[in-house]
C-alpha cells in the first residue's frame, strides 16, 4: 500500500449518528483496512473541568485543533501517533493508547471540518445534517442508556449548547464535499425506514447517477435525483426494499467494477432500543460515501 493512507472526514453534531454511518462505511471498506480517529480524544479538558470552566465540549476553544492536526499529518505519512482517549461514560481520559493508520483513515467527530489546515487533509469530506428533533431523540436514548445521564440531564445539556452549536458546529455543513441527512416519514416514527438524502458537490467523484437509476427499474420510483449548485442530490426512499436495494447497488458496482474487489457486504446496520436494526437507505448513503473514498485510493495509483 502507499504509505499515505485515505483520509475520509465525518463531522457532525452530537449524536446526530456519526459512528453509525461511519461502523457501515469501516464495514464496506473491510474493518482490518481503517483505521478510526475520534476527534473528541482531542478534548482539552475532562466533564468535571468543563463544567468548572462552564466550557461546552463543542467549542473549539475547549478543542486541541491543532494536536488533532498534528498528528493527522503523522497519521498521513504512515506515522503511528499516542493519545489518551476521551471515555464518555466516566468524563475523563483513559490511558494513553497507540494509534497506528491503516489504508483507510475515518476522522469522526464534532469539529474535523472547522479549520482551512483541517480540511486540507482530507480525501473525502462528509457531514451529518440529522434534523434537530431527530438528533434529540437519539441524543436522550442514547446518553441515558450508556452515559449515565437522566433525560432531564440531556434535555438542559441540548438546551445549553444550541447556540454553540449553530456557531461552531453546523456551519460546517457548508464545508464538506458531502451532505447526508436521515429524515423520518410524516406519519410514523421508524428508525428503520428513514428517508436518506445524499448530496454530493462536484469536487468529490461520485457516480453517474441518472445512469444508475436508469439500470435500476425496480429501485427508480425510491429515488430521486435533482441537481442542486455544482453538485446533485440523491433522495433515497427509506422505503426501499431488499430487492430494490439489490439493483441500486449493482447498477453502482457497474460503474466501478473495482468496487467488487474490495467492499465487504455488511451495510445498513445500527441500534435500535439496545436491539440490531437495518436500514436499507442507510446501506446504500454508506455505499455512496465508500464510492469517493475508493475512487481517490485508485486515483492516486495505488492498487485495491
């Protein structure tokens, strides 16, 4: 392999499904092949001194920016760097731990797309637009089951970040080389059939999508293609079915047979009320992302 790996960015508010969409894309690529940086590791002080310093974790001030981007040029030259992680069900740091790139590299976390010097780096650029209400409710279950906070705890903590949050973590939206946002339908509330849109700006190579859904009969009444600025948008039906699914994902492998060589088949998946769910829109969003990923490692020469 080069010895500069992929560097792939995926940046969002809390709770707004991060590791989610990035555990499939891990999964695409095979797991044994990424290496996975979180950027809240790069938090500057623990739970018990932020609260002290009355400092939210998603301010930049509260953020070692620049640590992060230090060793994101280590990671990137094949260098192995050393960071305590940040453990989010005690508050603080545990011991330091090695980490050491692999040909992929997923950047997760709530500020990777803040600085100029920071989106330098990456390949591939995704945020995670999750409308707020659905963001809250994932926030609360979340943070109740494994962070050991009451709801009333996560409902003040939202309440106190919204403004940095539109300051410092959103605007970042308009940063990124892609935009996915998970929306529910009108009627119901069903993680597993959530509507996904998909945007990709035009620095980023994704497919040709009128193609794909052209060689997509039985999946082309679930998606919709629009042009939007100097990009498209692919509206995803969480209707979707397997069959339908099936197709889409043929018709894209099609456009890069190299793709067969290398994507691991296990997308889709995530927790729902402690309990294995999968959605097949979210399967097909993670798939789309890999499809960038694996045409900027070809791009550059390197073998699959």
């Amino acid at each position: 392999m080069s010895l500069r790996p992929i560097l792939l960015a995926i940046v969002g508010d809390s709770a707004a499904g991060k590791s989610t969409l990035g555990d499939g894309i891990a999964a695409l690529l095979g797991d044994h092949r990424v290496t996975v940086v979180t950027t809240d590791d790069y938090h500057k002080h623990n739970r018990l001194a932020r609260r002290e310093l009355r400092l939210s974790a998603l301010h930049p001030d509260c953020n070692d920016l620049d640590l992060l981007g230090e060793h994101l040029e280590q990671l990137a030259c094949g260098k192995a760097v050393e960071k305590a992680p940040y453990n989010h069900a005690t508050g603080d740091f545990d011991a330091p731990r090695r980490i050491v790139p692999a040909e992929f590299l997923i950047v997760e976390g709530l500020l990777g797309l803040y600085s100029p010097e920071l989106r330098a780096r990456y390949d591939v650029s995704v945020y995670l637009d999750t409308p707020e209400p659905l963001r809250h409710r994932w926030k609360v279950a979340r943070d109740t089951a494994n962070r050991g906070y009451s709801e009333s705890e996560v409902q003040e903590l939202l309440e106190r970040r919204e403004k940095v949050s539109a300051t410092y973590i959103r605007p970042q939206r308009d940063l990124a080389d892609m935009v996915v946002r998970f929306r529910p339908g009108p009627n119901a509330i069903d993680d597993t059939k959530l509507h996904a849109t998909v945007a990709m700006r035009s620095q980023v190579r994704h497919p040709a999508l009128p193609a794909v859904i052209a060689e997509s009969p039985l999946a082309a009444p679930r998606l919709r293609l629009k042009r939007q600025g100097d990009g498209a948008v692919l509206e995803i039906d969480g209707r979707i079915s397997d069959e339908e699914t099936a197709q889409a994902e043929r018709a894209l492998m099609r456009q890069r047979p190299e793709l067969t060589h290398i994507l691991q088949r296990r997308t889709g998946q995530f927790t729902m009320n402690g309990t294995h769910a999968h959605s097949n829109a979210l399967g097909l969003a993670q798939l789309l992302i890999a499809y960038p990923v694996i045409s900027a490692k070809l791009a550059r020469g390197d073998s699959i």
